[in-house]
C-alpha cells in the first residue's frame, strides 16, 4: 500500500503497457489469492464476492486483457483488500503451522510463506510498472523499495555466503569443472521450481565478479549498432535514462538494466565471452559482487528438475516449462531481501526488458 500510496484512482485503473497489468488488477489479484489459499482452502470459507476470482486468475486473463474486465476498483478494491486480510488473520487464529503438522500447505507454514513470497513479488512486478509514471517516488514506508538509492547502497543486499573458497583472478571466480550440488534444501521455504536438490556436472569455467556496467554497454552500441536498454534516450552526446519521466544521465560505473535477453547473449558474444548457465551461475554465486542491481540472464531454458513435483499448484511452473523462457538469476533492488536466494529461478520471455534485468558474463576456462 505504501507502494501505491502517492497515486490516484485514475493512475491505479490506467493501462499503462499492453505488457503489464493495470495496478488496480494487481492489488486485486494480491488480495484474491490471498482469499483463494488463506480463507477459502486453509480456512473453509465461502468467497466473499461469489465468482469474482476468476478475473484474477493470472492463467485465465493474460495482461494484454485485463483492464478489460470488470474487477474491482477505487473504494470497492479497499474494501475487498481490507475485508479479505481481516478474514485470513481470523482464520489463522485457530490453525496450527509447525514443522509435524500433516498438512504440506500447513506443515511449517508452507502456505502463508508462499502468500508472503507472492505478494512481495507482485510488487516487485509493480514496480516495473511504476517506471512509466512520471514523478512516481514511493510513500513512506516502502523506503527499502526506493529507485533513488545508488548501486553503491545497494552492492550488498545479497550477498550470499561462500559455497565454497574458489579461486580468482582481479576481473573473474575461476571454478573448476566438479560435482556441483544445485536446487534449494528439503526443508525451508522454496518453490516447486527449486526442488529437489540435485547434483549437476560443470566443466571449468570463469565468470565475471561484477555484472556489466552501463559503460560497457554503451561501447557495445557504438560498436555493434545495437538497441539501448528500455528508458535509454539519446541526449546531445550521451544517453539518459526516462524512466518515470525523468531525464538523468546514465552512470557509466552502474550495471546496465532492462536489457533483453537478446541484448545481454548479443553483448556476451560481442565481449568474447557467453552467458553463465543457471547452474553455473548457482555454483559460483557465494562468490559473486553486485548481485541485487539486476536479474541476471543466464543461457538456461525454464525446464523442470529431475523428480519434480508441482506443489502446490501446476499454475505455478510446471505450466511455463519448456524452450520458450530463459531463466534469470539473482535478484534486482526491486526485490525483497525475503524472496532472494541462491537458488531462486525467475523466468522471463528472452525479448522482454521491462523486468530489471542485466548482464553478468562467464567463459570457458
Ligand atoms: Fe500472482
């Protein structure tokens, strides 16, 4: 709410990119599927407004199509959102969460952490709509959500503790070909998509310490042609970046954002060098600086791992498998801290650069 707390009616129903939900839908969705799984499934009630779920059902209504449809808006979505977390804090009065309840959605809490995670990253897809609003700065109290802080502040956010002591060079982690073990832990809060933990065979290979910086990618451009970021425009000499409609010269020591796929493999190839495998990148990242600028691309396709199981929805993952998205990895200063891991897999079509999005590069060695 802190989010969205600085916009009117009119800015939170506007279909701002055919690519991105309408923010009315979004906070509608939140607080929907925080009915479906909290009140409806943990705590056996009727739906509050008979069969207005389907209209969030993310599957059902794709973005291009949801400002069409009738949800809720203006004071009715307060109300909604305001009645359904009334509902889920009284069911949870009289539910049991610890680790030997019978029931996988219950047994540590597995439910209520998933609606956490959804909602937390809901507002990181919210916040790439935000982009496009020009002046938006967030209210108060969602501080730690701020586009205004410098990759400086943010170098640290996630860095994650050592796998294991790798060797380096002054520019690379060199790590050396192995038996890698990959996915998240049994136990702890994970995605069907992170499961089961499973050993994966590297070849030696190096990857950049530090992601590719907006100064690199510009001598790409002017060596090779290629398309700026999104929210890149030309002024006099240089680029600046327009997002949220102003005009601030780009930093050259900053790592790039909002590059495609496409751009980041185009880049990789350019420097020599390719795009670390999702396995690769997992391995190495205890050893990784500036991870939290920007999702990091990797050559990995979306594919289940071996002995996956969906839990507790197919709608989830299971339904994006396959050689259509490639994976990224990391996280971006739009993530929450609670939803980085090591082993957290985001997926995205390889044209799209509204997510932020960069570039880290690996090579053989
Ligand atoms: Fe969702």
């Amino acid at each position: 709410m802190a989010l969205v707390e600085p916009l009117d009616d009119e800015q939170l129903n506007r279909v701002w990119s055919p690519i991105l939900s309408p923010l009315a839908w979004d906070l509608g969705h939140i607080a929907n599927f925080e009915e479906l799984w909290l009140v409806q499934r943990i705590g056996g009630r009727e739906p509050l407004r008979g069969e207005l779920g389907r209209f969030y059902d993310a599957i059902e209504n794709p973005r291009k199509v949801r400002g069409e449809l009738p949800i809720l808006r203006d004071e009715e979505l307060r109300a909604y959102m305001a009645d359904v977390r009334e509902r889920t804090l009284d069911v949870l009065e009289g539910v049991e969460i610890g680790p030997d309840v019978e029931d996988p959605l219950l047994r540590d809490g597995f439910v209520y952490e998933m609606l956490l995670a959804h909602e937390l990253q809901h507002d990181e897809t919210m916040l790439q709509l935000l982009q496009l609003v020009p002046g938006y700065e967030p209210g108060r109290g969602a501080g730690h959500l701020s586009p205004g802080q410098t990759p400086g502040q943010l170098a640290r956010r996630f860095e994650y503790p050592p796998v294991r002591e790798m060797p380096r060079t002054p520019d690379t982690v060199v790590v050396k070909g192995g038996s890698y073990e990959v996915g998240a832990p049994a136990n702890g809060f994970a995605y069907d998509n992170e499961r089961p933990r499973h050993m994966v065979e590297l070849e030696s290979f190096e990857i950049d310490r530090t992601p590719v910086t907006n100064g690199a990618y510009v001598s790409y451009m002017e060596a090779t042609g290629a398309e700026p970021p999104l929210y890149w425009e030309r002024d006099g000499g240089g680029w600046v970046d327009v997002s949220r409609g102003r005009r601030e010269p780009i930093d050259p020591a900053a790592p790039v954002i909002h590059v495609s796929w496409e751009q980041a493999d185009g880049f990789a190839r350019w420097a020599g060098k390719r795009l670390p495998t999702e396995f690769e990148w997992e391995a190495a990242c205890g050893q990784l600086e500036g991870v939290g600028h920007g999702w990091e691309w990797t050559s990995s396709h979306f594919l289940a791992y071996p002995g996956f199981e969906a839990f507790p929805y197919r709608e989830y993952s299971e339904v994006f498998f396959g050689d259509e998205y490639r994976v990224l990895r990391g996280a971006s200063w739009a993530t929450h801290p609670r939803v980085a891991r090591p082993s957290f897999r985001n997926w995205d079509l390889p044209q799209r650069s509204q997510i932020f999005s960069g570039i880290r590069c690996a090579r053989d060695a």
